[in-house]
C-alpha cells in the first residue's frame, strides 16, 4: 500500500481530489489537524530512531561540566 499526501488551500480543490479519487476507486480520506500533527510527531520520532543512541556516560559527562 502506498499513501499520497496533497495539501490544498481551498475546499473547492480538495473536493476535487476527493472526487477523482472516488471515480478512480482509490480510498481518500481529509486528515483533521491533530491527525496531522500526529504523523508530524511520529514522523519526527521515527527520524530520532535512526540515529545512533548516546553512550550514557558521555551524556553524564557532559552535564558534570555545566556549571
């Protein structure tokens, strides 16, 4: 399953979408703002996973040197 994402500035376009979609047999949904927001968050969550954890000991390090 792939997902598309399209932002539109009017209802008159997203109606639009919503309706190609329909006719093409595609199921098309209007995400809500904290639906939105909630991808943004795990989107962002997800990035942090991929980076390498800190070593626990350079962390403590470094917060005994702030003075």
């Amino acid at each position: 399953m792939s997902t598309i994402v399209i932002d539109v500035d009017d209802t008159s376009s997203m109606k639009l979408f919503l309706d190609l979609a329909r006719k093409l047999h595609f199921k098309a949904t209007v995400l809500t703002d904290e639906q939105k927001e909630d991808w943004g968050l795990l989107s962002m969550i997800k990035e942090r996973d991929e980076e390498p954890p800190v070593p626990v000991q350079s962390a403590l390090d470094i917060l005994g040197n702030v003075k």
